[in-house]
C-alpha cells in the first residue's frame, strides 16, 4: 500500500501527521437513531410487582393455613405415640406417663422419617433454610414438588415422636416450596420465582410467630440476599397476611407473653452489651458442635437411613431423664424469658437439650433450629443475668432481660441475621423497653460470632460442598458508576466508503490508534452504522472492492454518557460484544467515546480504595471532576 493512501485513511480517521500524539474525538453522529440498540431503562417496580405481589399474597393464605396445619399434625402424632389417642388438641410430650418406653418413641419416628428420606427425597434431611437456600443460589429457586408434602410430613412426625426441634424450620421450608412450586407453574422470570420463594418462607415464619417485620429481614438476609423493592414488597405483603390469617386462628397475644421490663441502666445496658461475647462464642460451640456430629455419623458403617435412629436413642435418653426436652417446647422459652424457669434446673435442662438437640440434628433427621437455639440461648442469658444480679447487685440487671437478649443475641450469631434477631425478640415478646439491649447484646455476638467463624449454622453445609455464600448485601459498585467517567475515551472511526484494503494496510502500519480491538464505522452524513472488531477487519477473506458498510452485520448497540456502567455491563452480555459506542443523551447522534469490558473492572476501582485505602480525613475536599458536555 502507498504511503498516501495510508495518510488518506489517517486522516478520515482523524489521525494525520498533526494529531498522532493523541486520539481525537470523532465527528458529530447524525440524529439517525432509529436503529440503535440502547440499555432498557430500569424500572424498580412496574406490572409485574404488583401481579408477583397478588400472587404473594394467595400464596401467603396458603402457607399460613399449611402452618396452621402442620400444627395440628404435631399434636395429632403427639397424642398418638405418646398417649395413644387420636386427637388434635394441644399435648407437651413432657407430660407423658410412659417410663423407660419413652425411649423407644424417638427412635420410631425416626426410622419412619430415615425411610421417608430415603425412598421419598433425601432433601427432607435438615432444618430446612440451607436446603431452600440452596435453591435459591444454584437452582433457581425450583424446589422439588414432592417436598411441599415431605418436608411437613417428616417434620411432623420426627417433631411429634419427641424430636427437640421447633416447627418453625420445616413450615418456612414448606412455605418456600410452595412459593417455588407456584413460580414454576406461572411464567415468570428467576428472580420472580425467588421473590415468591422468600415470600412463601416469611408467611410461614409470620404465622408461626406473628412476627411479620423479623420474617421479612429474615428473608431479605437468608434467601433473598438483596434489598430491591421489587422483592421486598410481595414478601412484606405476605407476612402481613399471613400474620392476619394466624391472628384469626389464635388471636393477637404475643408469641412469649413475659411482664413488663422496665427502663435498663446504663450500667446494665453495658453488662447486655458484654454479655454478647459470651453468647457469640457460644454460637460457634453450637455451630461446630452440629457439624462435628455430622461428621461423626458420616464415619459410621451404617447406611445413612439409620443415623436418625441413633439420634433417636439419644433423644430418648435425654427425654427420660428430662421430659421438658422433648418435643417444640415454646412453652419452656416463655417459662426462662418470664422468670419462671431458673437455676440449676433450667441450667441442667438447658444442658441436657443441647446434648439431644444437636445430635438429633447432626443425624441427619428433619427439624428445626430456631427454637432450640432460641431455647438455649434464653437459657444462658438467664444465667449469665443471675449470676451478675448475685455478684454485682448494683449493676442493675433483670434476669428477665438477660434471657431475652441471650436468646436474640445465641441466634444472631449462630445465623449472622443481625436485624432478625433482634426485631424478632421485640415482635414475640412486645417489649420496646428490650430494644436497646437487643441491639447491643446482638450485635456484639454478631461481632464475635464473625471473628471466631467463617460460615453461619445456615451456611456451613453448603460452604463444605462448594459453595460460594453471599454474606454482604452492598450497593451495586458499577450501578453506581457513571458511563461518562470511564468511557469518554476518544474513538477512532472508520468511514462506511473506506476500502477493507486501505483499511488492513493501515491497521498492520502501527499508526496510532490502529491497536484498538474495535472501531465505530459512520457514514459520510456521521451516521453510526455498525462497530467492527479487529477480527472482522482480519478475518482472511479476500478485500476485493469490499468497504467498511459491507462488513457491517447488524445495527450497533450503544450507551449514554449517564448510562451505569451495569446497564452497559448488561448490554453487553446481551448483545454479545465487547466494546459500545458511547453517545450524548443532550445530543442525540453525538459519538463522544468507547467504552470496552477492561472500562467496566475500572469501575470496581473506586469501590476497592473506599474499602482498603487508609487515610486521614482532616483535609479540604477536592473539587469534583468536571463532566464533559
């Protein structure tokens, strides 16, 4: 090729013998725009919020009846093994009159529910969030049908044989598979069926307790994993209902009715606030301890189905030498959170439940854990409260708020759910004069719990298969960042009448601009008529008389300088491209640069030293970078 034409295709590139020390910005586009691919404006609630919330709400009705009914068959097998009638009235299975028998009704139930996991699903296995946390990270929220029967089933019967779990686990499991089981039979995207998912867990959590606020945090740091309103709203409508549907089956009362707390000092407040050390570390006993056991089943000669067994003689074991711990044992929190259960009777029940509780759950059996922790906890923070009441009298600690900020504080640090925990303590007790040492005793645990632990009682099982849990729900770092701060590169651009031959001999010269990986192609108007990549204009095929406007495949795609850079992130994966031409919104047809994937990791840029670059903060703020119009 002659060297003037190679000035020539320099110079409709704009790049001559005068403007080789940078890259100029290219003429103005025309306003031709009609065929130009642009980001889809994001809209944070539009139709189909309002149809996933309807649905949230039909699902939520149901969810809470299933609560309603799970229940009942609770009591139904209660009464049936441990007092041989068949009824669906409430019965403590501490009450029972069996002896040395009572031993053999755990083991039972739990060679029925070994069966059910193995020859029906062996998801059943478990307190039931990881499992629909599982879904929710790496199956799209489609939960197997058959667990909206197994889940409720097995837990029922592991639960009314004397299993010390709470039926709270397995109703926000079943009501996360009935979620699920309606997003898979609507049309709707992933994440509209996880909203429904979430949605159908906090119903079954809001009807067990009545506490719709702590459902709906619970969801958004548990399942949800993002605060957007698009979610948190058909979540928050069906806890609202569902908690009205548990209001006209057992009334308003408060889950735990306790006396009045009156106003700590700031003496105390500091004790609750210390105390939430005892209970982080607690928390990472508790955690190990469940998984150390599941370990240690996992080492037996024994085939899986029988591990429930062998737990089931524990529990047995245990529920002869303390009745109390068998069965849900809502009763038993009440009792420590009122004053009415303490000493070295609640410590040796405490103790004794932990025992049965964590190898129950380490066999692999269906149950919950909020209970059992929250029990465990209550119990602690009780002691914990008479011990320093006893010691160090002035202090002014109420036992009463000990328990409860130990039962809040054992399950924030057990679960890393900060916020459920301590809205959860204020919604099932009613006490707002709680809230301050709820927040300090609970945070603290959290802090330790953190420190001590690298996964959650929740996410631990699925960290030991591999998976990669969010723990952080953080704004978005390239929704933040603007287009026209990383993308306002100057273009180089091709002419549409540019012959593919001058165009090649000036890509292999090594003029300036000619190692970009992609180039605007624009008509003589200033048209954007496509963008051609390296690959394109190197492809091996013979030049001939081709130019720049036949190589041109598809009409481009572009952003806007205020475009985010997730919009031309996502715009990318959609159009499966590289590199977008960048245009003025307030001049329509304007090309004022280029932005490539290398642009959208700069964006993290900002994000990264806001959280690892030290500096003092006593200094006059700089000016901020002016925009180009």
């Amino acid at each position: 090729m002659k060297k003037p034409d190679v000035e020539r295709i320099e110079e409709a590139v704009g790049e001559g013998p005068q403007a080789r020390e940078q890259l100029p910005v290219a003429p103005s586009m025309g306003p031709a725009l009609a065929n130009l691919r642009a980001p889809r404006l994001h809209e944070s609630v539009d139709r189909r919020a309002v149809f996933i919330s309807a649905m949230a709400v039909v699902l939520a009705v149901v969810a809470a009846l299933v609560a309603q009914g799970l229940g009942a068959l609770i009591h139904f097998f209660t009464n049936l093994a441990f007092f041989g009638r068949l009824s669906v009235q409430p019965a403590s299975p501490g009450d029972n009159t069996l002896g040395l028998w009572v031993i053999v009704v755990p083991v039972l139930g739990a060679i029925v529910v070994g069966l059910m996991a193995r020859h029906g699903s062996r998801a059943i296995r478990g307190h039931g969030i990881p499992e629909a946390m599982e879904q929710v990270l790496y199956n799209q929220s489609r939960i197997p049908p058959r667990m909206t029967l197994l889940k409720p089933l097995s837990a029922a019967i592991a639960i009314g044989t004397g299993g010390p779990f709470g039926a709270e686990g397995p109703i926000i499991a079943t009501g996360g598979a009935l979620g699920s089981l309606l997003g898979q039979g609507l049309h709707v995207t992933a994440d509209e069926r996880k909203a429904l998912l979430a949605a159908g867990a906090a119903a079954g959590m809001a009807a067990t307790f009545g506490a719709p606020v702590s459902a709906v945090l619970l969801a958004v740091e548990l399942l949800l994993f993002e605060f957007k309103p698009r979610s948190v709203i058909p979540v928050a409508l069906a806890t609202a209902t569902a908690t009205g549907v548990r209001i006209a089956f057992m009334g308003g009362a408060p889950a735990f009715v306790i006396p009045d707390l009156v106003t700590p000092s700031g003496s105390a407040l500091a004790f609750y606030g210390v105390m939430g050390v005892a209970m982080g570390m607690a928390s990472v006993v508790c955690t190990r301890a469940v998984y150390w056991l599941e370990d240690a089943f996992e080492k037996l000669p024994l085939h899986w189905m029988w591990w429930p067994a062998l737990g089931g003689v524990v529990v047995g074991v245990v529920g002869w030498l303390s009745p109390r711990t068998l069965g849900v044992g809502y009763t038993n929190i009440e009792d420590i959170l009122s004053g009415r259960f303490v000493g070295m009777a609640m410590i040796a029940f405490c103790a004794l439940k932990f025992i049965s509780w964590s190898v129950a759950l380490g066999s692999g059996t269906s149950g919950g854990t909020l209970a059992p922790l929250f029990t465990l906890g209550g119990g602690l923070g009780s002691a914990l409260g008479l011990l320093a009441s006893h010691l160090f009298p002035a202090l002014g600690v109420d036992v009463r708020v000990a328990a409860l900020v130990g039962m809040a504080a054992l399950f924030a640090g057990a679960s890393r759910a900060l916020l459920t925990s301590v809205v959860f303590a204020f919604e099932t007790t009613r006490q707002p004069l709680g809230l301050l040492p709820l927040l300090a005793g609970c945070s603290v645990s959290y802090l330790v719990s953190a420190l001590l632990m690298r996964h959650s009682i929740m996410t631990e099982k699925l960290a030991r298969r591999g998976g990669r849990i969010p723990t952080e729900l953080g704004a978005d770092a390239l929704g933040q960042a603007l287009v026209r701060d990383h993308g306002l590169k100057p273009v180089v651009t091709l002419q549409a009448e540019q012959p593919l031959e001058a165009v090649r001999a000036w890509l292999s010269s090594d003029a300036a601009g000619s190692r970009h990986q992609g180039f605007p192609v624009v008509s003589a108007e200033g048209t954007l008529l496509g963008v051609l990549t390296r690959r394109d204009l190197l492809d091996g095929q013979d030049a001939g008389v081709r130019r720049m406007k036949d190589l041109v495949k598809r009409p481009p795609a572009v952003v806007f300088d205020d475009s985010s850079l997730r919009e031309a992130a996502d715009l990318m994966m959609d159009e499966g491209v590289g590199r977008l031409p960048v245009m003025s919104r307030e001049q329509p047809g304007h090309l004022v640069g280029i932005i490539t994937r290398s642009d959208l990791l700069a964006g993290h840029r900002q994000r990264l030293e806001n959280a690892h670059r030290r500096e003092r903060g006593l200094r006059a703020p700089r000016p901020p970078t002016p925009h180009p119009a």
